[in-house]
C-alpha cells in the first residue's frame, strides 16, 4: 500500500516525525510506502530536501515532494486556492474561515498522488496518524478491493460520546450529547482510494475541484472532510463506510480509526495539532 500525508515544519515537529518513525518501526516499510507532501514555509519552492526531512530522503520506502510545486493545467494548485479563496472566506466557525484554504493541502496530495500511479490503491493518513502494528496488503485488498473508496462516515450516528482524560491518564467518556451536523462529516483521518475501479479518479477530480473552482464556497462548512462528502453525495459509486458496523453511537471521543477495522494497525491522536499551532500562534 501507498500512503500519503502532507507536513509543515511545525507539523512534522510536533507529530510528523513520530508517524515516520513508526511506519519504519513497526516493519511497515518493509513492504508499504510513504509518501510526504511537505510544505517548508522558510523556502515555499525549494527544489532541495528541507532540512528537517533531509534524514529521510535516502530511505528506499519513504519518497518526499514539494506539494507547493505541483503543477496542474497551468497552475500551482495551492497558490490558486490560497490567492482566490482565502479573502472570500469570512470566519463563521472553526470549519469555515481564511485558514479553510490549509485543508486544501491533503486534497492537493490526493490529486497529486493519482497523477503519478497507473492504477492500484493508495490511503491518504493524517499527520497525527501513528502506525501501531505492521499491515498486510491482503488487508486493503479486502477493504478496498469491490470499492472506489473506503473512508469513515460518520452520517449515521445520533449521539455523540464526548471524551477526556481522568487523573490516572485513561481516556473516558465524559458526556453524551446528541448529533449535530458539526458533528457528521467523514473523518479524513484515513481515506483509501482504488484505482482500478472506474469512476475513482472522477472522485478525485471532483473533490478536488470543489476547491479549484469555488464550489467549496457554497458549502455551510469549508474543510476537506465537507468538500469530501459533497463529492461522495454527487457521485454514485461504490463506497466502503468503515464505521456502519459501529450503529448509531460514536466511539468515544469520535475515535473512529481506533474503533474501526484499521485500529489493528493505527491511531490517531486527533487534537495534537490544531491547540499547539494555535499556542505557537502559527496559526493564521
């Protein structure tokens, strides 16, 4: 399997270099691959390995790229959505603001990743992914094999189990509350993708687009995890819900990778990033 993330340099500081170290670790790069899409702020266009990555950059199973520098149709994906969206896009919420524009990086990946494989499978992970225990390639076959696309849709749940830590570190459901729509969307933690299937790279396209044409912008919430289910509510293809065996009840937390078939083999420390960045004041 081919996996794919994107980093910044604060990024790959506070959770990136642990989920390369534990993809290596856990004897998954004996037989997977990773791909990092970096983003290196100090020299946007670098043509060079930054030099917070540079350690890996000799790793036979490990492949690094300037997502700043992929091209399409005669422009640079990310600077086109930075430069013609981050002004319409007034703060109404956490899920719709200026920075909405940095949830483009991922679906930048995606796009970036199908145009360099013929066919076959890849995952997108999130950056605070970690791998836990080595994986299989029959795994994904049987996940993915009968669908265009495999991913954690939350849709069906009605009630939402809240989490947090007690004094002794364990992780407990602190309340229960009902579902709302900032509640329901697909988590983008891990998405796989099959190649094979006719009508995968129309997805991809698609939600791609979304942010390309300013579609993204008739949406109530701005983030890839909307402009992902918007696309999966267009397109009648066959999709694999990883969370429809978990009824109408969250995991606690939402911790839908770990309560989910892929929770063999990772995690997902989700609320590493966002507080830090904020903390730092990286976030703008």
């Amino acid at each position: 399997m081919i996996f794919v993330t994107t980093f910044t340099k604060e990024i790959y500081k506070i959770c990136g270099r642990q989920l390369i170290e534990s993809f290596v670790n856990t004897g998954n790069a004996e037989s997977h691959h990773l791909y990092v899409f970096f983003e290196n702020e100090d020299d946007l266009y670098t043509e060079y390995y930054p030099e917070w990555l540079v350690e890996w950059s000799n790793h036979k199973s490990i492949t690094i790229a300037n997502i700043m520098n992929y091209s399409y149709q005669e422009i640079k994906p990310i600077d086109f959505v930075d430069s013609t969206l981050k002004n319409k896009i007034t703060f109404d919420d956490e899920y719709s603001s200026p920075r909405s524009v940095k949830w483009f990086r991922p679906v930048a990946a995606i796009h970036y990743m199908s145009s360099l494989l013929d066919g076959g499978m890849f995952s997108s992970i999130d950056a605070d992914c970690l791998f836990i225990s080595k994986v299989e390639d029959l795994f994904f076959e049987e996940m993915l094999n009968d669908y265009n696309v495999a991913f954690l849709g939350r849709e069906n749940f009605k009630v939402m189990q809240h989490g947090g830590y007690d004094a002794n570190g364990n992780y407990v459901l602190t309340r229960t509350v009902a579902a709302t729509d900032k509640d329901t969307h697909t988590e983008t933690g891990f998405l796989g993708f099959n190649l094979e299937k006719k009508g995968t790279r129309e997805f991809i396209e698609r939600n791609f687009n979304y942010w390309i044409s300013g579609d993204v912008l008739n949406l109530k919430f701005k983030t890839d995890c909307h402009t992902f289910d918007a696309t999966r509510k267009e397109l009648k293809l066959e999709y694999n819900n990883l969370c429809d065996p978990m009824g109408d009840t969250s995991p606690i937390g939402s911790r839908v990778i770990e309560s989910s078939v892929l929770g063999e083999f990772l995690t997902h420390n989700k609320g590493t990033i966002g507080p830090l960045l904020y903390q730092r004041n990286l976030l703008r």
